[in-house]
C-alpha cells in the first residue's frame, strides 16, 4: 500500500472496500418489492418537545429502508411520519404531501421539532425529495439515503444541504416548552462512532483501518496526520463545530499513524467552501484530500 504524504490529493485505494465491508450487515436500502402498505404507529407519547427529543435519540442510527415507516427502520418522510404520529399528530406519508401541510415558515424562524424539506435530485428542479425535522444551532436529524441510516447533519456545515432547501414546515403545537439549545455543545449525542476492527484472522497491518466512517463520497478537509490517535480534544472540537471526521490508521517504520479527516464530501467544492473556515478554527494547516 503506497500512502502520498504530499499536501493536496491523498490517495488510499482500498478505504472504500472496507467501508462497503462495514456496511454489508444493514438491510438491503432499496428491496426489490418495498412495502407498501403504510403502518400507523401507535399512539405512546403526549405530543411535546421532550417527547419527540427521547424519541430522536433512541432512534439514532436505525437502518434506512424505503418505503418503511417504523418502528425499527424508515425512510425519510417514514422517519418523520413516525416522530409524530408515535405522538397523536397526523401529518401525510410521503414528503411532498408533509411540505404542503402544517404552518409555513422561514429558515431564521426554525425552532426545535420543525420540518425542512429538500431537492436531492443530482440537478435541483424545485421538487421536494427529502425531508429531515431540525433540532437546533443547525442541526437536523434525518433518515438518510446516502448513509442508509438515521444521523445528523448540520445545514450550517453541510453546503449540500443548505443549497437544497425548498420550504419549513411547522406541525409541534404551539406552547409547549422549548428545548434549550447551548451554543456550542449538543445536548443530544451525534451519530453514534462506530469502532470498525477488522478480524485479526483476516487483517493486514498494511492495510489502512477504517476506524470512523460517514457517509459516501471522495473528498475530504485533512486536518493532519498524526503518531498515535489525535488529542480527544481536538475530535471534540470538531464534532462542536457540526463536523463528521474519520480516522484511518495505518503503519509506517512501526510507527501507528492516524489520518483526520473531515467530511466525506461528493464533491470537491464542497469540501473547498469549507477549507477557510476549518483552518480558521479546527486547524490552520488543514487541506483538501481525495480518497478512492
């Protein structure tokens, strides 16, 4: 395994095999006859802010599966269909039909509980495609496609999604307590980290060790490479901004070194629009790497 150390494009060729072998035990995304039939959820929770805030965080990191709609995997609108008929609030199956219900308003006006609904498509028409329920300074929480997955995204870190936003939608009942949201930490865990080991029957120590993963694509923000793992203080930072990073691990003159990145994004201008704002307050050396 031949690992460029040269600033600019990184190239570790087999980082993305082993994330398909870490993923190969979730359901199938998008099953050749998908379940149609749409499961009304029961009933278990008065409908307020700190209901729907335990149920976002039990449900963190279940599978995503189309056309599903709980309880133990969903698709995006499933996700939010649950959330709230799981309270006694009926809103719409499919996000479309969510988009064009509830009160409408503006993305400064977001509080906890609200819906954002999104074009995905590769070539944005206006349509709605996607929808996740937003918790505050940002973030959002959403069954995602592209992560098969429920996580959290933040729109103010995440130029994909902040460019994709079509319309808000608010469905919580007005009055109810709101959740108070510190500024720079999270009161609710981030997509849980999972520890990928590869068998020690199977391993190669040459072979890099995907050691956190998040979702698809190429480039990423290098914050640096390092002897050992990075100071826990430096991951925290850069989960409190609304970052995702990954750690890939690999020997070098018996020496363990540990690559920190941020991101994946699809695309490399993705990852450019963030580059000043990682070195301004994650690390001023940081800078831009591409793994296939």
């Amino acid at each position: 395994m031949k690992v460029n150390f040269i600033r600019g494009i990184t190239y570790l060729s087999l980082a993305s095999s082993l994330l398909l072998l870490l993923t190969a035990c979730k359901p199938d995304p998008f099953p050749k006859n998908p379940n149609y039939a749409i499961k009304k959820p029961l009933i278990k929770y008065e409908p307020n802010k700190n209901n729907l805030d335990k149920m976002v965080k039990e449900l963190q990191g279940r599978p995503y599966v189309w056309a599903e709609e709980g309880p133990n995997q969903f698709d995006c609108s499933g996700f939010t269909y649950y959330l709230y008929g799981s309270m006694g609030i009926e809103i719409p199956r499919v996000a479309r039909e969510q988009a064009k219900k509830g009160n409408e308003i503006k993305m400064h006006e977001l509080i906890y509980g609200d819906l954002i609904f999104f074009d995905t498509d590769k070539i944005p028409k206006g349509k709605i495609t996607h929808v996740g329920m937003y918790l505050g300074n940002g973030w959002f929480t959403h069954a995602s496609a592209k992560e098969y997955e429920i996580v959290y995204s933040n729109l103010n870190t995440s130029p994909y999604y902040k460019k994709r936003v079509r319309i808000c939608r608010r469905y919580l009942p007005a009055g109810q307590k709101k959740i108070v949201m510190k500024d720079t930490q999270k009161p609710w865990r981030t997509k849980k980290e999972i520890q990928s080991k590869v068998s020690s029957a199977t391993a190669d120590t040459t072979v890099p060790k995907v050691t956190k993963k998040h979702g698809l694509g190429n480039f990423f923000v290098q914050v640096g490479s390092f002897t050992g793992k990075p100071k826990v203080a430096l991951l925290n930072k850069i989960t409190r901004a609304g970052y995702h990073y990954k750690l890939i691990e690999f020997p070098i003159n018996g020496k363990q070194i540990s690559k920190l990145l941020i991101g994946p994004y699809r695309k490399r201008s993705d990852a450019v629009e963030l580059l000043g704002h990682i070195q301004k307050h994650i690390h001023k050396d940081a800078f831009i790497a591409e793994i296939r």
